[in-house]
C-alpha cells in the first residue's frame, strides 16, 4: 500500500456561508453544494427540483410487495439550528462502492476526516486541505471504514479485511477472513480495558471479533441466521452487540453467554446502522423501511421513538453531544438531527443532492459534523458546526 499526495491539479472548492451570501452567488441562485439553479434551471430553481426529486425517488425495499407504514414527522426547526453550515468541500470525492453500505468517511478529529475511495482511502485536513491517498491493489474494493487510535480498518467486498496504521504509513493486517469471499460489510474500531479490538459483520452470516495484538484468528465469532450488516458495543458493556441483518428484527447478542438476549420487532425491512446512546439504555436502529427508531433496552418490547424519514433509508444514525441529540443520514438527499433529550419533539433538516456516502462527527466533543455527498459534478463533504443553545428556545422562536 503507498502514499501519495493528492494530484495538484484537481483543486477542491471550499464554499462557506460568504460564499453563499454574496451578490454574485445570489444572482446566480447558488447553493451550498455550488450548483448555480438561475443557471442550470432557470424555469424550475432549486425548490421545483426538490419537489420533482422528493416525488419521483423510489427507494429500495428488500420486500416490495409489503406496504409501509408511514409515521407523523415532527417539528421542524429552522435551517442551522442544531448544526449549523460552516463549510462544503466541493470536489472531494465521496465515494460508495455498495449501495446499502455508508460507513465510509470518519473525523479523525475537528479538521481531519478520512474516506473511503475505490481501492482504499484518502486523508483531507480541512487546516491545509492538505490530500493523501492510500491505496491497496486494483483487486481490492473496500466498503466499510472505522478509525481509532492512529488506525484505520477497511472492510471488502471480497471479504477483506484491512488494517493500515497512519502513525508508521504501513499496511497492519491484510486477509480475506470471510468464508467463500463474501463481502465484509461492516468493520469497526473499539477500546475494551484499554486494547483495541476490530469487531465485523459479513455475507456468510458470522459476527466476529478481534483483538488488535492478534488479528490472524477471532476470539470470538458467531453464525447468524442470516447475512450482517451492521453491529455496535455497547459503550457501557463491550459484551453486548446489537446486529442488524438481514431480518426485520435487530438482536442483541451477549458475548459472554454466546447467545441472543433480546430480540427488537417493530421494523418492517432490513436495518443497516445502529448506534448506542453514552449510557447505554438505549439503541437507536436505521432501517429500509424509511424508519430511525430508538429502543430503551429496559423495556424493548415497544419502540420508544419511531422516526421518519423523508424520502430514502435511514442508512447511518448516530447520537450527538453526549445523546443531547439523534441525526441520521438518509441514502441521499437529507440529514435529520432529533432534540433526543427533548422526546426528539423538533428536528433540523439538512437538505442537500446526492448519495450520502456517511455520517461523522469528531470525538472530542461532537463540534463538528461531517457527511460526504456524491453528485456529479458537485460531489464533495459538508463540514456543520453545533450551536450552543437550547432546542426549546429555537422552536419557541420559529413560530415568532
């Protein structure tokens, strides 16, 4: 695997709220991503296409045949809100290599994110816009991206998986760990007692786990019924992992007793993501049926929040500032970031064009949020900013 700096010649385009507000933007009806409507759509504009786009998608089920159920959005609070626009990154390229899989950017902190391209990933730090590339061999397609500690793991279509340490610029780990190559879909990066562990989720219906001090064979792995998509620990158990797969119900598997404890029904499709609040009581769960729903593990029996989505999958859900707030990413188009310590009453909308290759926020104290869009001409990755300030208040003064 070599690095490389970025090709010069491609230049990245940063659009900030400056960008967007003068003359010259305004009589040429620019948005965020740079896309010029006065020009492109004279007759229709950015609100006509967004009316045609929203009524002409039709998202992917896993069962068409079954109707879905279609739950009362909330209150929408006004735009930059919760988080608001401090910058596009027009021309970095967010790349998907599977359409149902978005773990592919990460914040390696508040300037650094790293994501995911054909045949490995690229570095960008939002100080120098400073580019690297690290790329494995042509063969090689990864899906799934998970960063910690100067470490970053890639999970393959071909059921790779990837282990590159940025600190030495040396490839970790490298072996196919799947059976009969069936794609890894899902990789990540956890601390237990101080060591880090690589726990995935893959096409041959395995869950398994790895310690970072030896990666040739898991410690633990399980079989499933059916093929994994997404998994997350516990952050107040590492025993405890919930499993999206390809079923309507998500599990959660207690490692130690090496069996399913509890069993969440309510979805009506495949669930792709999941995400633990801080204090571990509740799950929040992103679906094909168009649903973010959270779970209060303490009585699971009914969901304690269904959320809708707009017009696509809930492909990527995670809990902000502390569990202050819930967003989840769509499979394009929208962002939704819930007041979850407010009964998720009022949310922001974040509305963009294209595939949404990912969700990530900074570790330190959730400042920043970034989410990559993949459209041609126009791709790139939304850099948001928390505001400091009460949901209540917003919503109050939406109405003034």
């Amino acid at each position: 695997m070599d690095s490389k700096v970025f090709d010069t010649s491609r230049k990245v385009q940063i659009i900030d709220a400056e960008a967007t507000n003068s003359v010259e933007a305004k009589l040429l009806g620019m948005d965020r991503q740079g896309i010029e409507w006065k020009m492109i759509m004279p007759n229709t504009g950015r609100a006509g296409y967004r009316l045609h786009r929203d009524s002409s998608f039709t998202p992917y089920r896993s069962n068409i045949l079954a109707p879905l159920t279609r739950h009362a959005r909330r209150a929408k609070l006004p735009n930059d809100a919760i988080y608001s626009f401090s910058k596009y990154y027009r021309g970095l390229v967010p790349a998907v290599n599977h359409f149902q899989l978005r773990y592919n950017i990460v914040a390696v902190s508040k300037y650094d994110i790293i994501h995911l391209e054909m045949d490995g990933f690229y570095k960008f730090s939002s100080l120098d816009h400073d580019i690297r590339h690290y790329t494995f061999s042509e063969s090689f397609k990864p899906v799934s991206l998970s960063y910690l500690d100067g470490y970053a793991a890639l999970a393959g279509m071909h059921g790779e998986m990837a282990i590159y340490d940025l600190k030495t610029n040396k490839v970790r780990h490298f072996e196919k760990i799947t059976n009969e190559n069936h794609i890894l879909n899902f990789i990540s990066i956890y601390k237990e007692e101080g060591k880090l562990h690589i726990l995935t989720g893959a096409n041959d219906c395995f869950i398994r786990i790895y310690r970072m001090e030896y990666l040739t064979k898991p410690f633990y792995e399980k079989t499933l019924e059916n093929p994994v998509n997404n998994c997350s620990i516990s952050p107040t158990d590492t025993n405890l992992v919930a499993v999206c797969s390809d079923q309507n119900e998500v599990e959660i598997i207690d490692v130690r007793a090496d069996k399913t404890v509890i069993k969440l029904y309510g979805h009506e499709d495949y669930s792709f993501t999941s995400d633990w609040h801080p204090n571990g009581l509740y799950l929040a769960t992103g679906n094909q049926d168009l649903t973010c729903r959270v779970w209060d593990i303490r009585k699971y029996k009914k969901e304690l929040q269904i959320l809708q989505s707009e017009i696509a999958c809930a492909s990527n859900v995670k809990f902000l500032a502390g569990g202050q707030y819930l967003a989840f990413a769509e499979g394009i188009d929208f962002v939704s970031i819930y007041d979850f310590e407010n009964n998720c009453d009022a949310y922001q909308r974040i509305d963009g064009f294209g595939e949404i290759s990912g969700l990530t926020t900074d570790s330190e104290d959730n400042e920043k949020l970034f989410f990559g869009m993949n459209l041609v001409d126009y791709e790139g990755v939304f850099e948001y900013t928390l505001k400091k300030r009460s949901t209540i208040k917003m919503l109050e003064e939406s109405f003034l």
